[in-house]
C-alpha cells in the first residue's frame, strides 16, 4: 500500500454505521481502517466489499478495552499506510438497561472503558500528528444518553455524557489547532444488524417493518453525514449536531427508544 | 413564471447569510424569492446577480413587523410562482447590547416582533401547504443568543431563546407530517457586509483583516450547510446544530463576540 | 400603613402558589402585596386571610396585558408602602396546548404579553430602585416548558423560553448590583386550584386523589423554597434551580404532565 | 455511640465545603462522619470541633480511589453508628488545567476513578437501605465542569459531566423510591483552604482579599443549602441548583475561574 494514502480508521466497524462509514470514505478516496471486536469473517466481508467497489481499505480486530490496543493498531496504520486524516469512534456503553442493583461495578467500569477512555486514548494518539499537519477530523457516534440520564442508564448515561463534555475539552484545544472534533447525537434507533440488531433479536424483521423506510435511520445517510462533517472548511464548523427519523420525537420530547 | 416552480424564500435577504442562501438555492433549480425591508438597489442587485448565473429569482420589500406583510408575500409567491418548498427565516432581533434603563418596551417588542413573532407568522402561513404536500423545510438561523442570556441582550436573547424553543414545538407538531425545521446556531461572527458590516462601521475591513481568512463564517459556505439540511433523507433529520469558525471559542467556553 | 414598611408583591397571586408565597413573606414581615387579573372577592379573601393571621397585606386587580397596568401598581406600592423588596412574577403563559392551526396570531402574542414582557416591564420598572438601595430579589415561577418546546406549546413555550433567557440577562446585568434573580422550574403538577383546578376542571378531586399527598407539588412548601431563595446571602446565590415531587420524572425523562 | 443514630456521611472532608456540611448536620442532630483521604490530624481537628459544639462525630481516613475502601467504612458507620440517612459526595476531579499532551492515561483515570465512580459506588452501597426505609439523600458537590468543557479539563470535565448524568440516572431511578439525589453545580470559587487554597497557594490570602466578602462562596452557608435539600419536603425536591457569588459570572456567561 502507497505510503502517501491518507488513511480514514472507523473504531468500531459492523455492518451498521461504521461499515457504511469506511465504504463511504473509502468511495471519497481514503484508505478506510476497519477495527472491530471479534468476527473476523464478517470483518473481512466488510473490507472485501470495499474492495470490490474499488475502494482502499483494510481490517483489524481490536479490543478497545485493551492496554495498548487502540495504539498499536494506530501506530501500525500511520506507519504502513498514512496519516490518519479522519477518525470515527463508533463504540458506545450500551449494555441494555439494567438497575443500579444490577449494575457491577465491572459493568460500570467497561462502559466507561469503551465510550469515554477510548475515545481519550485515540485522540490522545492522533491529536499530535492532526496538530503538526494542521488537519484531521475526529468524529464521534453519541446518542441520546450523552444528553441526559435515565432510568436504567447508570453506566452508559455516565460514559457517554462524559464524552460529550470530552468532545468540548478536546475541540477547545484542538480547533484552533486545526483539528475538528464533531459529535453527532444519533437521537433515534439505526439500520445496524450488528448492534441493534443483536439486541432485538428474533424480532428484527418485525422491528423494522414497524418502523417503515423512513422510521429508522439508513446507516448510509449517516455516513453521508459524516462525510460532509469531515470536509466542512475552516471557517464553519460543526461541532454539535443531531439526527434522528422524522416521525420520531427528539429525546427532549420524550422518546420512545432510549438508546 | 412557470408555476410550477418550487420556491425557496428567503425572508432578510441581505448580501451576506440571506443573498448566498437564496443563490445556492437558485443554483440547484429553485426559484429564489428574495425579501428586504428596505434599499430596493440592493435588492435587484442580488437578484440580478442570480439572473446574470442562469437562476430564476424575485424580489419584495416587505416589514415583517408589519401585520400582514409576510403572509401577503408569501400568498402572491405561492399564487404566482409556485409552492414555497424551503423557507429560511433570517431575520434576528439583533439591536446591539444595551443596558436595560435603555431598553425601552417599544425596543423590547421590535425584538420579539422580528425575531419570534415573524417566524410564527411564517409557520402558520406555509405549514397548511407544506403538511398537505407532506414536505417542506423551514431552516431559521439563528445566534448565540439563543443559548443563553448575557448582559445588555433583554430583548435579543428573550427574542432568540423564545425562538429557539418555538423552533422545537414545531418541530414536534410538523416533523412527523414532513415537514422539516432546522435550528441553526450560528455562533460566530459572519462575513456579511449589510448587516454586522454595518454595526462594526468604519473598521470593518481591519475587522474583516484580523479575523482572517479562516476566522469569520463565509456566507457562502454557510449557505451551503442550509442547502444540505434542506436536502437531508427523512430518515436522518437534523433539528439543530452549530456553525462557528475554528479558531472561535463556542458560546458555553465564553465566546468573544456576544452576537 | 407604615412607608418604611418593606413591601413583597406577587403578580399573579391566586390560591395556589402565589397567595401561598404572599402568606409566607407576610409571615416573615414583609407587607406582602398580591396582585391578579380577576375576582376581587378571592383577592380580599386571600388578604383577608393574612391579616388574620397578623400580616400586612393589600390587593389589586391588575391585568398584565394592558399596558401601564403594571407600572401604576408598582409605583403606588412604592409610594404608599414602602420599597418593593421581593416581587414574584407568578404569571405563565399557559392556554392549554393547541396545534398551530389553532394557535392564533393574538393567542400567540397573549402568551408573550403576560410570560415575558410582562417580566421585562416589572424588571424595568423595579430594579432602579433595587439596584439604588443594592439589594432586592426577583423570582420567577417558571414551567418545564421554558426548557423545551414540545407539541402544542407554540405560544407557551416561545413565550417561558424567552422568559427564562431574559432571566439570564437581567441576572447577568443585575447581579454584581446587588440585585438577585432566580428563575424556578416547576416541573410538576401544583396543587394550585384556580389555575391547574381550572384546567382540570369537574374532576379536579380525582386528579389529586391520583396524584397522592407526595405526588403533587403543595404550594406552600414552594413558598418556603421562595423564602429561602430570597434571603441567600449574597455569596451564594442561586440563578436557577428545579422542583418536582419525587413521584414525577424530570422533563429530559419525558414528563407525564407537559405543562 | 448509640446506634439508633441517624448518619450523615460526607466523602471528601477538608476545611471547606465538607466540614462545613458536617457541621452543620450535627447541629441539627446528626452522627456526623468525615471522610478523607490523608491528614489524620487535621481530620481529627473538625471532628473535635464538631464536638466541642456538642455535636456527634467521627473521622475515617479514606482512599476513595481503592477498591473496597469506601464500601467498608459505610458497612461499618451502618452497623457501628446508624443508618446513613444522608451522604455528600463531596470529591471532585480536579487536578488542574493541563493540555492532552500532559493528561497521562492515569491521570484521565484517576478523574474517573474520583468523580464518577466513587459516586457510583456510594450509591450502590447505600442506596438498597435507602430504598428499603423509603428515605435518604444523596448530595453532590459539582463546579463548572459538569456544565461544559474546556480546554485543559479533559480528565476533570469528562469525569464530572459523567457524573451528573449518572444523578440522573440515580434520580430516575430512586427518587420514587424515596431516595432524594441533588446536583448542586458549585459555579464558583469557595473558601475552601485545603482545596483551592493549596491550588492557589502563597497567595491566597490575596486572592481572598481581592474576592471581598460576598465575592467568595462561604462553605458555611453552601452548607446551609445542603441541610435546606435534604430536609425538602416529597412533593418538592430539587434535582439541580446552581450556587455563585453575586458578582462572578455564570459558566453561560464565561465564567473567570474555569474549575
């Protein structure tokens, strides 16, 4: 792989947003980094799906709980394929809704692992060389409980609101540095076999008939939102958005789906 | 005219936010309806420019504190060129900070009549037709001020803040029958001669210079972030989000400039 | 009456929240001054009943909309009895919820006229004196509706949005001058029969039956919250601050009672 | 110690804000329980103070960082001295402005550790008594950071914002339970020796000077905000309060002390 490519990584890559991310960036031209868990198989379908657009791409299984992890992927892929221009962290806390009773501290913790340290760590590995170019953008899949917890949320409401404010700590340090961080409050439930899928189970089909084509968001449309983000020029960035289906109330209204 | 134009109206069509939107609009095949309160040079000026590009576009002078000036207008567009299938509502309640001793009632009322009470107006007269149609986008541009109140802004922050959550019970009530409205916190100063150009005055060049190229919102591009909202899928809407220049703190970090 | 007297007055002062604040700053010495739009038989009722008790209190009608109204009222109370200490700005912009269709320009513009003009007028018309004499305290009863806008609000929530952005600007120009703003969200039901008795109407007993002793906000425990507020010293003092009973979800938890 | 006496427990006692509150509970009859984490002396100092009042006390040194610390000292407290009716968490994160470059993966944990799951630990310790005697307080000290980021707050902001997502989460789920959970955002500096004294150091006496006395948030009548949550009345309990100086700046407004 030329060494030159500008390299686009997706931390935490289903079938779902993630997926439709890389395929989206790597039809813009970056190489697209796929890092996931676990599944190889279904990693590699990703990946070879890419490919046979004619897009750049590679996959990696990463454990983002894991010391060291994270960095070594990312050092890996500076060093044999290219700067990391645009990153996408797509892992969240989401373990369902339990009790506090119910919520070990273990659980407690690995939510905050994922969603809130992780996040730390990739920008805490990426900032510096975004920083000497100039550019790079981080981008961040939030939800709903990044703005306000809920019954049941203990550990996912704690990482992901305390994302949310590392997203600012990290745009007010880095912007003026030229590096973008945008996080993206997905207010609503997504087209993602691997996620959401996974947690509805044998009802999915079901699921997403009663939602209808315009009830649930298309992880394709996110991507093209994502891609925008990433290229919106200097003098007009975003750092804050929300998305949700248009038949679905915003969480300030009281929704449904507590994601 | 053909009548079977669909429109986009701009409502404060100054040679900044308002002339770019309605521009970009016009670019991508929609007849751009153009609306000022007063310099009815500058206003065939713009809509000139628009024609001399290949687009189609009107103009009207028109109060919009005046009972019945915006929904006389948007009537005759409707009639005479076409269904109105984006509204941007452009105009603030920006008067410049003043103490409260010298913000007279009359004052006070201007703010609100401007910037919450035309938006009302507006809504109520285009979403009958919209939700019949079962699509239309309402984009508001709207400003710091909404966030939050500082000293010296009464009427622009009382104004901007019933707005923005105006913006969001309609957003409860049209969304879900296709109609889409944007809240688009711009909070930053824009490159927009007729309006901040004229509060700066005199050193709005050495402003302009200070800031930079990259430093200050080019309306062009901002015209381009309401071109994408208007254009989103239904399955992935934005209700709000923000625009400021990267090297501006965000409003919640203590933003210089109190727009 | 004495004109050294320190004088408390309540705009907006029926049986439930406002007479209830009134009883309790006339309890703790203040000439307590109730002011409300209607039935001059429950005013002197009300008065009756603190000066029963061994308090000092007056009444008047006093419509908010009209313009002066305000203004005459306070002057007289200035003149006449003393110094308005405390006011209690106890009025909403509540007409029930209504969609846009039904949502008239005038109902819209009611809605502003009594929820945030009002305020502005009262403000205005106090706080040269406050600021004066350094010290003064302006509390407002406000709803979960001046947190977000939600379906049928559209007067409602335009008009308690913009009030409680007018909160921030009027404590951010008012107290380093010694005079203390606090806006309180009462985000709950009020056991308040001329106003929510009224809403609910015939079946008023039913509805506090359901609600249960703990479950509906009792007004004389959110006079004491008043009380307390108005005599924080000056390094400690609250802008901003929520009351519910424990029974009820907050606003950002979807609310069952969208008042 | 008699145990059928009522605990109130504060985690994180120093000479400011906590001693302060324990006082203050032990005034009103509380077995008042002072944590921290080292200074054996000084902790020995306010509970002697405590008593010499003719208050109940006592002082555990405490690592709030180390697994199972906190949970055995409430054991004990619960089974020595009485059920633990009220506790203040009263830790924060704060460890001073420093950019990502000098935020170590530690460092970002030990935040974590401090302010997020030090509270969540306390609430899964206490809260099942709590719950089972349908009564108990849990009290959070919170600053600036739960509101928003800020450069060089990456750890301190990430671990507070998490944290009044998680008294969100607690609240929706114990509040109608009869568990009372308060976010009390202290948006200020408070007069605390042994915290922001230490952070300001030789010259404290100075920057105290330069506050003047109502520029300064006084621990003891932060205290008295305290006793007023615990001691609110089921059908009116605060979730959320703010506290500052008359004359600072709410963090919306750009506050000068970025803690």
């Amino acid at each position: 792989m030329a060494s030159d490519n500008k390299a686009m990584v997706v931390i935490g890559a289903g079938a779902g947003i993630g997926g439709h991310a890389a395929a989206r960036f790597a039809a813009g031209g970056y190489h697209a980094v796929l890092c996931r868990r676990s599944d190889e198989a279904g990693l590699q379908r990703l990946v070879g799906q890419i490919r046979d657009e004619g897009g750049s791409a590679s996959g990696y299984l990463l454990n983002a709980a894991e010391d060291g992890a994270i960095e070594d992927v990312l050092a890996e892929v500076e060093r044999d394929i290219g700067p990391v221009e645009v990153v996408l962290y797509n892992l969240g806390a989401q373990i369902g809704d339990r009790s506090l009773f119910d919520t070990t501290h273990k659980t407690f913790e690995l939510g905050w692992r994922l969603a809130t340290f992780g996040l730390f760590r990739v920008a805490k590995a990426l900032a510096p060389g975004m920083v000497d170019r100039g550019s790079g953008t981080i981008l961040v899949t939030s939800a709903t409980a990044a703005m306000r917890g809920n019954a049941g949320q203990h550990s996912h409401a704690a990482a992901m609101g305390g994302r949310r404010l590392l997203c600012q700590t990290l745009n007010a340090e880095l912007a003026p540095k030229g590096v973008h961080v945008a996080h993206v409050v997905v207010d609503g439930a997504v087209n993602s076999p691997d996620t959401l899928g996974k947690m509805v189970g044998g009802k999915w089909q079901e699921f997403l008939d009663a939602k209808g084509e315009d009830g649930i968001i298309h992880p394709a449309d996110l991507a093209e939102v994502y891609w925008t983000l990433a290229h919106q020029p200097k003098n007009c960035w975003t750092h804050e958005m929300d998305v949700r289906p248009h038949s679905d109330r915003p969480w300030f209204n009281g929704a449904g789906l507590t994601l």
